[in-house]
C-alpha cells in the first residue's frame, strides 16, 4: 500500500455474456476491493480492436482514489477479471472482462508484468474516447499530451457510439 491516495484511471471492457452486468459487477467489486470510484464515463459500444472477428464490446473508463500500490491494484484488477470468468486463450480475444490500468498518478511504470501508462493507449480509440469523457484535461506523462489532444489525432479509425442500453 501507497501513504497517500493516488488517482489511477482503469479501462473496464467486456464482449462475451452479458457485458452490461459484467461492467457492472466489476465497478462494484473494484469499489469494493480496490479504492473510491470518484468518476466513471459513460459504457460505449466499440468494435473489436486488433481482432475484428468477434463481437462488439462494451467499454467504460473509471477514475479510482487508491492506496493501492500499482502491483496491488494489478493484482486486484486480474483477480476482478477472474471473478468475471475471464480465460486468457489468445492475444486480443473475446472476453468477460477486461481491466486496464491506464494511469497510475503521473507514475511511468516499466515492470515485467506492468507498463504504465498503458503503452497503446495513444492508439485505441475505444479507450480514449471514454477517457477523454472524465479526464480530458489529463496529461500523458511521456507524450506530454492532454488525452483530448491524443483523442483528436488517434489514428484508430474503428467506431465508438454512446451504448444505447445505458
């Protein structure tokens, strides 16, 4: 654990099952588990990214106070991810549930299990867009970018609409 609280931004993201209840269940046991949920976006609707023969994901960005140190909350976002029934069969495959830390304070982590900030954030839109919607004004701290300014030239040309079941 950390002495003072750190405001960490997670990426949650599910295509199998029932993706709504499933971000939901994670929002709740990372509450419960992982620290205070200060903001969460809105869920979007995205197509699959790095494999594009599966179904759409539902995707939400989450700001989390946490005393967590970054491997705890690894530890604790992995340990959500198998709650939620994830199996990790294949690099960008379908899944229950995935969490993403994408920021840890202005931390640059580079651990052999840990990279952040998330090293291809820059690229996905569907992580972006999100982001962007509670921490637009949030600096990258290696690309010196705000997360507006990296949603507006993101390369990432696939889809991301506000999900209507919301």
């Amino acid at each position: 654990m950390s002495d003072a609280p750190v405001l960490a931004y997670l990426l949650l993201g599910s295509n199998l099952g029932d993706r709504a209840a499933l971000l939901a269940q994670a929002r709740a046991r990372l509450a419960a588990t992982a620290g205070e949920i200060v903001a969460e976006s809105g869920i979007y609707e995205t197509a699959a990214w790095g494999r594009e023969d599966q179904p759409a994901f539902l995707n939400q960005a989450l700001a989390l106070r946490t005393v967590l140190s970054p491997e705890e909350l690894l530890a604790t976002c992995l340990a959500t991810e198998q709650a939620a029934g994830r199996e990790r069969r294949e690099q960008w495959g379908s899944r229950t549930l995935d969490v993403d830390i994408l920021f840890f304070g202005p931390k640059i982590i580079a651990t052999p299990t840990l990279s952040v900030p998330h090293p291809r954030l820059a690229e996905r839109r569907f992580a972006l867009v999100p982001l962007a919607e509670i921490a637009g004004s949030l600096v990258h701290p290696q690309l010196g970018e705000t997360v507006a300014s990296l949603l507006a030239r993101c390369p990432d040309p696939l889809p991301v609409r506000p999900w209507p079941g919301e």
